[in-house]
C-alpha cells in the first residue's frame, strides 16, 4: 500500500505499546525487522518513540504506565478531541486520560468502554498515524473482545458513528464495525474459558507467513497464545511477546 497521508474520523489510525523499551526493541526488530527511533529528547517525550518499516512510521513505543502486563493500544482518528469524549460521557463510558495535547503532533484522550475495554483516540496534526498500514509487518486490524456485544454496537456507534455487519449466530458470530459501509474494526463475544481475561482491544498486524512468523516469535521468547486458524480472510494466530503483550497476526488472502 502506498504511504499513508491521512485516516479519516473513525479509523484506526496508530498503535502503541507501553512496556520495556529495549527489550521490545529487540523482539519486534527481530520479529518485524523494525527500526526504531526516539520522538524527541526523553526529558521532553517521556521516552516515547517509533518503530519504522522502510523508513515510515508503523507503531509507536515508551516505558509501560500500567499495571500487570504491557498493552498495545489502538487509536482512533478523530476531527476533535474533546467533543468525541463529551460523546464517549454521555455514552456511559469513563475517561481514563482526559483530553491532552502532544506537542504538535496531535491531541490524544483515553477512554473505557461500558463493557470495560480501553480505546485511545487522536485528532492528529503534525503526526495523521502509521505512514504504512496493511501490508506485510503493519498494522492491519483491530478488533474487541467484549462480554457485552449488542451494548458495545450501541457504544460506538453513538461515539464514532459506527455501522456493524455481524456474520454468524449465536457464541461464534462476528461483527464487522463499518464506516461508509467499509470494514474498519471486529468485535467478538468473549467465550468460556476466558473468565479470568478481561474486556480488550486486540492490535494485529499483517504477515506473509502466520507459521513463520509464530516460530520466530517463539525463538525471541515469545509464545502461542491461541492458533493457527484458518479463517476466510487469511491464516491467524495470538501471540504474546517476550514482556507478555499479546498481539495478533494474520496471513490475509486478499
């Protein structure tokens, strides 16, 4: 795909992890063959960072701020910061970060759904997102886990204006959250078994080989959290790094 200039309101647009910086450096340098590179002097940035593809921006990095395990976070493109967390408050969701401007690359708020997973969103200006996005070693998807799926449509669709197609009945069905009738983002009901694994937004990225890629991951000091799977649109599997982020990764037929 060609360089991304810009993400229309309500497509995800950048992801980030929060977690041990050198450490992650080098898995996903071993395991995507990213570069990486500082935003700006640690006293300014907070030692937040880039991993890069052929010199273009793919994912951002810093020291991890939450407790229990290092997250990757999905962000949003917004037109305006503080009129989509009136929207998120007036949904029922809670505001983790309230809105707050990152120098000049954007403004940024996070946010709590009502079913309990965190969704970060960004009004860019210097900084639209991932400069690649859909190929091989990018980002790809984003797709909720929820316990709470009829009220998590209702949610989004009041805060990003999100349509939804959802295939399949019952435990198993999927939902495709739509902008313009185009897929943006999946949802899935959590299933027995996963009682201990809270509500979440998982971040995959595209690869040209699932098994490959799951067999090096392991050999960084990754492991298999679930797959592979074979699916219509490609081959999966849930992987979590050496720090125990969990991300996914697919194989896409088309």
């Amino acid at each position: 795909m060609p360089e991304r200039a810009s993400y229309a309101p309500g497509t995800p647009s950048w992801v980030d992890i929060g977690t041990d910086v050198a450490s992650a450096k080098t898995f996903y340098g071993g395991l995507f063959g990213w570069d990486s590179m500082e935003a700006g002097p640690p006293e300014e940035t907070g030692g937040y960072g880039f991993f890069l593809k052929d010199g273009k921006l793919v994912a951002g990095y810093g020291p991890q701020m939450n407790p229990g395990p290092p997250v990757w976070s999905t962000y949003v493109s917004v037109a305006d910061t503080d009129d989509t967390i009136a929207k998120v408050t007036a949904a029922g969701g809670a505001v983790l970060m309230a809105p707050m401007d990152v120098m000049t690359a954007g403004r940024m708020a996070v946010f709590q759904d009502p079913g309990g997973a965190f969704l970060s969103i960004w009004q860019p200006r210097d900084h639209p997102g991932a400069q690649l996005a859909d190929e091989p070693n990018t980002f790809c998807w984003a797709e909720l886990a929820t316990r709470d799926v009829e009220g998590s449509k209702a949610f989004y669709d009041q805060v990003f204006g999100w349509g939804e197609v959802t295939h399949g009945d019952g435990g198993t069905a999927y939902t495709e959250f739509q902008r313009d009738g185009q897929p943006i983002a999946g949802m899935m009901s959590m299933q027995p078994g996963m009682e201990e694994v809270p509500p979440h937004w998982l971040v995959y990225f595209s690869v040209e080989d699932t098994d490959a890629t799951m067999a090096k991951a392991q050999s960084l000091g990754g492991s298999l959290v679930f797959g592979p799977m074979d699916i219509p649109q490609g081959r999966f599997a849930v992987l979590a790094d050496a720090n125990g982020a969990a991300f996914g990764v697919i194989r896409l037929t088309g």
